[in-house]
C-alpha cells in the first residue's frame, strides 16, 4: 500500500539512512536456534538471523546458513523471535503524569483547527514510560496529538535509549489525525457542524494553494485557519494520509465520502462499528485501527462494538491494525493482540496486525518484518508472545541491543526484600542493635 510520494519517500530513506549510520554495533550479529516469525506469514524452525553493523537484517534462513567469521553468535535453544511491536496509535513520550498538566505535550490547546501543530516537536525519547514498554517487546510507536477537531501531525519514534542516537523520532510527519464525532471542544458540537468545518477547511486549504501570493500580498478573503495549518492541511491532498478518529459506522461513512471529495488517504481509529461497514472499508482499501479489549458500548457512539471486530474486518479484506490507544500500558499490546486471537483472529493475522501492517499502513516499509534489507527491530521471546507467561529475553532496536531495566523493576528490586517485614516488632531488632543497647 503506497501511502508517500517519491519525495517524501527519499526523504525517509534518507532519514532512516542516517539512523542506521549512527546505530552502527562493532560487528555483525547472529542470533541462531529459534522460531523466527518473519511478519511475512514464513515461520522457519531453527532459524537464524544475521543482523548487519549498520543496523540492518542482512540475511535470515535456517541455522546453517553462512555465519560471518567475525560475528558474534547467540545460541538461542528454542527461543521465539518477532519483529519489533509497534503501536500505530499512542501518546507515548508526550505525556509524563496525565494528572500534572506540565507534564502534557499531546494538546496545543487553543481554537478546533491545529493542523499545524507536530508531536515530534514535544517527544521526549527520556521519557520514563519508555524503557517499560520495552518489556512488551513494543520497539516502535507512532505520538499522536490530542485536542481539537483537526488535532496536528503524528511521529513515528523507536523507543530505543536517545544517549545511542538512534532513538527517537524517525518519520514526521506520519499522518495528520482528525477527531470526528458529536461532543466535540468548544462550540463544534454536532456531527454537522463538524463536517461543514472541515468542508470549510478544506476548501480554503484548496484555495490558499492556489493563491499562495494574493495570501501573502493580503489580496484574498479571510480564511479559515492560519496559514501554517493550511500549509499542514495542503500536504494531506494525496500525500500525508489522514486518521479519522470515528466509531459510529454512518459517521464513517461521512468521512469517507469528505475524503474522496478531497482526495484524502484516510485511515479509521477506533472504528468500534467499523465492522458493519466492512465490506465498503475492503473496496476502497481503507485501514482500521482497534483496540479489540474495547468491546463494550461506554458510550452512544460505540452502541456497535464487539470483541470479533478485528476478526471481521480482517475476514472481509480490510487491512486491521491493533493499537492500545494508551500512553503508560503500550506494553500490553501483545495482551489485546491475544484477546484478538481469542475472537477469531488468527495467530498470523495478529501478528501482521502490530508489526507488519502498521508499517505499511503509515509507509515506513523497512520496518515490521524480518527480511533482508530490513531494520534490525527484533525481540527474542521465551515461548508465544501472545502468551502473558512467556518475557522478553533480548531485544534489538536497529542491530543494537537494547537494555530492558527500568523504573518498575528497579523499584521492585530495591523493595522486594525488607528487613524485619512479617516478623514480630520484638524480632526485628538486629544483634548489633541488641548488643549497642545492652552496652548502654
């Protein structure tokens, strides 16, 4: 699915070019004796990997295949390696504590119309939510803003330690996000009055291109939003796609209709109902993304929803991505991936959903799979990832090794064992206390 132009496709290549260039290792690596699980659909038993210095796959076959001499090889005894996860919908490194207000970077604030606005700008590759979600083997997320009616641009970001330089942001913008539905900030209440703003928006976007100079030159009609968010809008004519978060199927059926009127590569978020409207979601080979552990009507726009959908979707031919919507439990993501297996997902389908897809979904084609060629984005498992026993053992983020300690654990560690906890007040007294207080 081609969702960049040629331009901005060199300018990512360029961009992940340079990544790989700055994540180089001293030699090659090769990790042998597991269960690949390559993202195409191809698991090869007692398979190996060689991961090249500069961060990329080189080669992936069975364990006998040529080892360079110099590689440092990793004997795996049956381990499970993936792809990197990756969460196409979080708001993972703009929010530190959703409580603090300081701590919020996902909302410009301000009018409805915030195209301009860009998550890259506010991520913070520091932040402490990130070496957590490594646990989940999730090594890629793409930011999303908040806020507003057109809410500004996602980043895709590997979630890789920033002191290496290859964490951080690796593609923006990826898609500009659009909130569409009743209840909306500030007067744009209706479903109505939502699309007469965007057709509005939309229109004055068409014209602000066209008359570029009579903008600047202050010779044309008052416009409907500054003339950096028209510039941000411009790109999504056929170029940046557009993520329209929308549940209720008629309310897709709107944005669908804005989007072809338009010329809009669009992508459905949430899409609690999108499942009554699968087959027309195939026709036009539009993306769903889903949350499968939200199956419940919380409210009037998800009456729809159900535990299958992903399963529904996906049997009808409509490219299904998964995503935990979340900011602080992106590590569960393999969590939804099982329940959506649970619902009639199929175990390959599954794991194309948060690996695979995603990159294609949002045009970073060398990441998501395990191929020649690729970036070096690979968790080793101890059994099934979708599996809530099994851990990660090791995982790579561009041929690096990437630690897994964080905060949770250092605070477990530091707490897990307590003096005198569980014993009587009159045990806990150590014998060198017991013995300075005799000498007293």
């Amino acid at each position: 699915m081609m969702r960049r132009t040629l331009p901005r496709l060199l300018a990512c290549l360029v961009l992940f070019v340079g990544l790989g260039a700055s994540a180089t290792s001293s030699a090659q690596t090769v990790l042998r004796g597991a269960t690949i699980h390559t993202g195409t659909g191809e698991t090869l038993e007692q398979g190996a990997v060689v991961v090249g210095a500069d961060g990329t796959i080189e080669d992936v076959g069975s364990s006998d295949l040529d080892i360079p001499p110099e590689a440092e090889i990793v004997d795996l005894d049956g381990g499970v390696v993936t792809p990197g996860l990756i969460d196409a919908h979080t708001k993972l490194g703009l929010v530190g504590i959703w409580a603090v207000s300081k701590t919020r970077d996902h909302n410009r604030g301000g009018g409805p119309i915030r195209a301009a606005f860009r998550t890259a700008d506010a991520f913070n590759p520091q932040n402490a939510a990130i070496p957590i979600t490594r646990t989940g083997g999730v090594t890629s997320a793409i930011t999303t803003p908040g806020g507003g009616l057109v809410q500004g641009q996602s980043a895709w970001v590997n979630l890789a330690d920033p002191d290496f330089g290859y964490g951080g942001v690796v593609d923006a913008p990826t898609a500009m996000h659009i909130s569409y539905g009743p209840g909306g900030p500030g007067p744009i209440r209706s479903r109505g009055g939502r699309m007469e703003t965007l057709r509005e928006l939309y229109d004055d976007a068409e014209f602000y291109r066209n008359h570029e100079d009579d903008y600047d030159e202050n010779r044309s009609r008052d416009l409907a939003a500054s003339r950096l968010d028209l510039e941000a809008l411009i790109e999504t004519f056929g170029e940046l796609p557009v993520v329209f978060e929308v549940h209720k199927a008629n309310d897709i059926r709107s944005v669908l209709e804005l989007a072809d009127e338009y010329g809009l590569d669009p992508i459905v978020a949430g899409g609690a109902e999108a499942w009554m409207v699968a087959d027309e979601l195939a026709e036009r080979d539009v993306p769903v993304i889903v949350n499968p552990m939200k199956n419940l009507p919380t409210q009037f726009q998800t009456l729809g929803a159900r535990r299958d959908s992903a399963a529904i979707l996906e049997e009808a031919g409509v490219p299904v991505v998964l995503s935990t919507f979340d900011t602080h439990n992106v590590r569960r993501l393999r969590q939804l991936a099982g329940n959506a297996i649970r619902a009639g997902l199929s175990r390959e389908a599954a794991l194309a959903a948060v690996t695979r897809r995603p990159a294609e979904v949002f045009g970073l084609d060398a990441h998501g799979t395990i191929a020649s060629g690729q970036a070096a984005n690979l968790v080793v498992w101890s059994d099934d990832p979708f599996e809530m026993s099994t851990r990660v053992e090791r995982m790579y983020i561009q041929g690096e090794r990437i630690s897994l300690d964080n905060r949770q654990q250092a605070l477990f560690e530091r707490y897990r064992t307590l003096e005198g906890r569980g014993e009587p007040a009159d045990e806990r007294i150590s014998e060198d206390d017991a013995e300075s207080s005799d000498s007293k």
